[in-house]
C-alpha cells in the first residue's frame, strides 16, 4: 500500500481499507503538504472498503472550495463500492443542542418537582383503592394477600432476625464497658429496651424490607411495564393498581409491625447475652427494668411508624416500577433506584418521628 | 458448470447436540462467494442451531467448518476473531446493546477493531445508518425503536466492519411486506455492488423469490436439499412442495 503525489495528481495503490488507513492517511497528508491535488488516481487500488471511501470522501470535502476534485482510473468493483459507501450524498447531520449549566439545574429542578408530584398522585390512587379493597375483593388477584404476606414478610424473618441479634448485641456490648466504669450495670436494660424499642428495631426492618421486597416490587412491575402486561391489564378493564399493588399494600401494612416487634424481640435476646453474661444481670432484672421503661406511646409510635415506613416502601417502589424507561435494562435501573430512594425516605421519615420525643 | 470455485464456508458432517438432544446430524453443505443462501425449514428444526455452529457461538459435537478453506473449529481465540472480523451476524431479535444509542451500537466495533480517526469512523456510522434508512433514528435508543427498527439497526451495526460474509437470521419475520421488500433490496444491492456471501434463514416466500440463489432445506436434523430454487421445484421432495404449496412452514 503506498501512494504518490506527482503534478498535483493523488494516486493510490494497493488496498485502502481500514487496515491500512491509519498509516497512508499519515503519508498522503505529508506529500500533500499545503498543494492543493486537482484529481484522485485510483487505477492501482486494488481493494477499498467504507472506510477508504470515508477518507476519499474527506479529501474531497476538505479540497472542495479550491475547486472539484476528481476521481479517475477506479475499476468498476472499486466504483461500486464508492457508489454504494460515499458520505457526499448524506443529509448533514444535525447538531445536538448543548444544555447550559443552569438550564440542566433548572430542568432538573422541574424533573424533580414533577416526580414528587406524579408520587403523589400514585400514593394517593394507591390509596383510595386499598380502601376500597378493604370491602370489596373484586379486581384484585385472587389469593395474593396470603401469598404476598409469604413473599413479602416471612421470607424475610431469617435475616432480619440474624441483624436485629447482631445489632442488639453489638449495641450493649459497646455499652457495657461504659456502664460498668460508672457501675451503673443496670442501665443496660433500659438503654437497650428504648434503643431497640423506639429505633433500631423499625429502623433496621424497614431497611431489610425495602432492599428486599422494595426492591421486588419495583422490578416487578417494571418488567410487567416493559412487557406490555401492565397494558395488557388495563386493556382487560382492570386497575393494575388495584390488581398488583393494593395486595402488596394490604400484606405488607399487617406483615411489617409483626415483623418489627420480632425484630425487637430478638435484639433484646441478643443484647440479654451481654446484660446476663457480661454485667451479671439477673434475668429478673432484665426483663422487669425493661418492661417498666418502656411506654405504651413507645409500643404505638414504633408499631406506627413501621406501617408509614411499609407504606412508604410500596409507594415508592411501584412509583419506579411504573415509570420504567427502557427496555430490559431500565428494569435494574428502576430497581436500584427505588432501593436508593426508600431507604433515603425511610431514615428521613424516622427523624421527622423522633420529633414526637421532643 | 464451474467446479473450481473455491467455497467461501463448508461444514462437513456437522452435528450439533443440546446435551443428549441432537438437533443435526451431520450436515455438509458448502456456501458459494458472492451468492445468497437461503436456509429454510420448519419452526425449531435448527436453523439458528446451524448458524451458531458454524460461528462457534456453540461447539458442535463433531465435525468441520471451513471459512476460506481454513478449519476453525481448532483455531485458537485470537486466530479466529480474524476470521470473525470479516463475519457480519443479525441476530435473530436484533440483540442490539440496549443501554448506548445506535450510534453508539454501530461504532463499537469500528472503535474498537481499528485505529481509525473519529470522523472516519464518524462518516462510516453515518453510511452504514443511512444504508438501512435509520439516518432520523441514529441517536435513539433501541429501546425507542419497533421491532423491524431495531432488525435495520441490528443490520447496520453488523455491517459495520465491512463483512466478506453476512449472516443473517430471520431478518424479515415480523416485518410488514413492505419494510420486508426494502430490506430484500438492500441484501440484493450489497451483494451486487459489495460481491457479498449472504446466508439468510426466512420463511418468506416472496422473500426467496426475490433474494435466493442456493436453497438449504434443513429437516428433522438432515439437509434434504441443497441447490436453486428452480431445482428444489422439481425435486420432488414431499416437504419441499408442501412448502412452496402452503408458501410457509
Ligand atoms: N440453548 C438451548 N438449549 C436447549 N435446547 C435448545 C436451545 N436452543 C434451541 N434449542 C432447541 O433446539 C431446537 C432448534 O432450535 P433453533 O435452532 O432455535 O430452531 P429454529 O430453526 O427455529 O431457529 C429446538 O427444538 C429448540 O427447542
Ligand atoms: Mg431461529
């Protein structure tokens, strides 16, 4: 493959493919320099592909304004390669509009406000429907509040059982030094009973749950969306609300404060270890210290904000679902960010319900 | 008749097998430079089967497949993806890469088999795009296309590198006539002007009027025919003439 340059004539020779172009474009532009080739010799081109008709194609656009340049001496293979690859005859492109730095913040704003917005819209048919479901079973799927009871809640009860023990025990044993350094042993009960009571054990749930059954639910629906079944059911006169969340959302409301007084439970047990084993408490003083500080407006705010928090996880993930974009890959994008948005929500809402301790 | 033709590919009693399950059982056929070979059979009788294993995309349990004459089923993975460079494939669903545009789709593997400038591999997109009439749809998303969109684009991206050889299956299932004759076309032209080898599977009768050179009917894991469309007429094969009865399997 080589190419020459004499009285301002182009000539190539051998293959000019993709192989070689990256080389001859380098020696072709040297030879050039800054004359001006009043014609393109293709007799010795043996082989082109549509990369050398992109690089004829170039020249002849970068030469254009001194003048038309010519093609001469291409066998008919060679021509018809051209014919079939040239870019001269292409609609231009055209360009794509850059979006200013406050105009992306701007629209980013509005994206958001508008998201609130349709979640809210969604909260609120999801809603009404479960009320509505409360008395009248039709449109919903048939046996799916037992079975998303199953899905969504006892599946679960392995690890949040095997967390709520860790962290129950890595909560008093974190205290117990302390406590002993002031004698004050006993507090471990009370220390533990609030914490467990009042945050970790509908804090930690509500985490389990929106990464596993948040997560489900999101790509759940967002497969039926990307499928076309969600359509479907609405072709068949059904509420895909009504049809796939309102179960979710009835089983879920009675699985989650079970779940969390568990959670509870077992966390107490995990720090007991601690209290019996490392403090010397008696498993009398234990179990009454921890009965007596703990208050019935504990027990309603923490079975209450369990439910809000279980709401919060359905809402959210069939919000994702819903709006999926895409194909099969906007599936896993939905799913991660309803995962990302309500544990985001979750922790938020606990703060805003620890006000109520003010 | 000109015997010395030099086949572009042939296998040579090829069997494939899913586990236990043989799907061929020993198929020799060589593909001829320049024509378009038609491979038709009933719905699960190994077409896609035989064209995977022709590209390695499964191993076949026995036998040979040559590409020029060499055999790749012993080549290593750098030998044959020289051979595969060369190798143009439509999936059967398009299996374009759905996260990147079409543009996107069509200049990986110019960015990444070449080390040619961006505004070659620009201007090459943009033919390749525009062969298959997808120049308003170059910066969407596959995602955004229908199904025969998403067929063209998928016929672009195979495009790409310039193939020798363009393997395509069912290209036109699920198309409407129309789009389905453009496409028929578009085959025609590339291998008129580019002096293309075309292996496509269809059903499409009018498809194989239009397009076939050489005809493979494949059935119950055997190759009954081999040859042109004249000549699979008078065969006197019983499925054959059902075929062209009904006019699809
Ligand atoms: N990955 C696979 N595993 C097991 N069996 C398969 C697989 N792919 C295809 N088959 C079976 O092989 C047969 C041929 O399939 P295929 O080649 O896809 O048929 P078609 O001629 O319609 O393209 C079918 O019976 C199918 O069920
Ligand atoms: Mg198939």
């Amino acid at each position: 493959m080589s190419c020459k340059f004499v009285n301002s004539v182009l000539s190539f020779e051998g293959e000019l493919t993709a192989r070689n172009l990256p080389k001859l474009m380098v020696e072709a532009s040297s030879l050039i320099g800054k004359n001006k080739p009043s014609m393109i010799d293709l007799a010795g081109v043996q082989a082109i592909d549509s990369a050398g008709v992109a690089y004829l194609d170039q020249i002849q656009i970068q030469f254009a304004s001194k003048g038309i340049l010519l093609l001469k001496g291409s066998t008919p293979e060679t021509q018809a390669v051209i014919d079939t690859f040239t870019s001269l005859k292409l609609p231009l492109p055209i360009p794509v509009a850059k979006i200013g730095f406050f105009e992306s913040i701007g629209s980013s704003v509005i994206e958001a406000y508008e998201s609130m917005y349709k979640a809210a819209l969604l909260a609120s048919e999801i809603y009404y429907w479960s009320f509505v479901g409360l008395f009248n079973h039709k449109g919903q799927r048939k046996g799916s509040l037992i079975q998303q009871a199953a899905l969504l809640g006892s599946q679960a009860l392995p690890i949040v059982a095997l967390l709520s023990f860790i962290i129950g025990f890595i909560l008093s044993l974190q205290s117990a030094v302390q406590l002993r350094n002031f004698g004050a042993n006993v507090f471990i009960a009370d220390l533990l009973a609030v914490t467990m009571v009042r945050e970790m054990g509908p804090m930690m749930t509500a985490i389990i749950i929106a990464g596993r059954s948040g997560s489900a639910i999101a790509s759940e629906i967002a497969t039926m969306q990307v499928t076309e079944e969600i359509d479907a059911l609405k072709m068949m006169a059904l509420s895909p609300i009504r049809y796939i969340v309102v179960p979710k959302f009835h089983a879920i409301s009675v699985v989650m404060p079970i779940l969390v007084a568990f959670s509870i439970m077992v966390g107490m047990i995990g720090g007991g270890i601690i209290a019996l084993g490392y403090l010397g408490l008696s498993l009398e003083t234990f179990l009454k210290r921890s009965i007596e500080i703990i208050t019935l407006k504990d027990l309603v705010v923490s079975m209450g904000k369990s439910v809000v928090f279980a709401w919060v996880i359905v809402i959210i993930g069939s919000y994702f679902g819903f709006q999926v974009k895409g194909g099969a890959e906007g599936v896993g994008k939905a799913t991660t960010a309803s995962v990302v948005a309500s544990i985001f929500a979750v922790i938020v809402l606990d703060a805003m319900f620890s006000l109520l301790y003010l | 008749m000109m015997k010395d033709i030099q086949p572009v590919i042939s296998v040579n009693n090829l069997v494939a097998k899913y586990g236990e399950k043989t799907i061929l059982d020993g198929i020799t056929v060589d593909i001829l430079p320049g024509e378009v070979t038609v491979i038709l059979g009933g719905s699960g009788c190994g077409k896609t089967t035989l064209l995977k294993n022709i590209l390695r995309l499964y191993e076949p349990f026995s036998g040979s497949v040559k590409f020029w004459g060499e055999e790749i089923l012993q080549m290593d993975e750098n030998e044959f993806s020289t051979v595969l460079k060369k190798v143009g494939m439509l999936f059967q669903n398009g299996a374009l890469l759905n996260s990147i545009s079409i543009y996107d789709n069509v200049s990986i593997p110019l960015e990444l088999h070449t080390k040619l400038p961006p505004d070659i591999i620009d201007k090459i997109i943009r033919v390749k795009v525009n062969l298959v009439g997808l120049t308003h749809a170059l910066h969407l998303f596959p995602s955004e296309l229908s199904g025969g969109m998403k067929k063209r684009a998928a016929l672009a991206r195979a495009m790409a590198m310039d193939p020798k050889i363009l393997f395509c299956d069912e290209p036109s299932a699920g198309l409407d006539p129309l789009t389905s004759a453009a496409l028929d076309d578009l085959i025609k032209e590339l291998k008129k002007q580019l002096n293309m080898t075309i292996v496509i599977v269809t059903h499409e009768l009018a498809s194989i009027h239009r397009i076939a050179d050489k005809l493979i009917f494949l059935d119950a894991g055997k190759m009954l025919f081999y040859g042109t469309l004249e000549a699979a007429m008078k065969a006197n094969i019983p499925q054959i003439d059902t075929f062209f009865r009904v006019g699809r399997f």
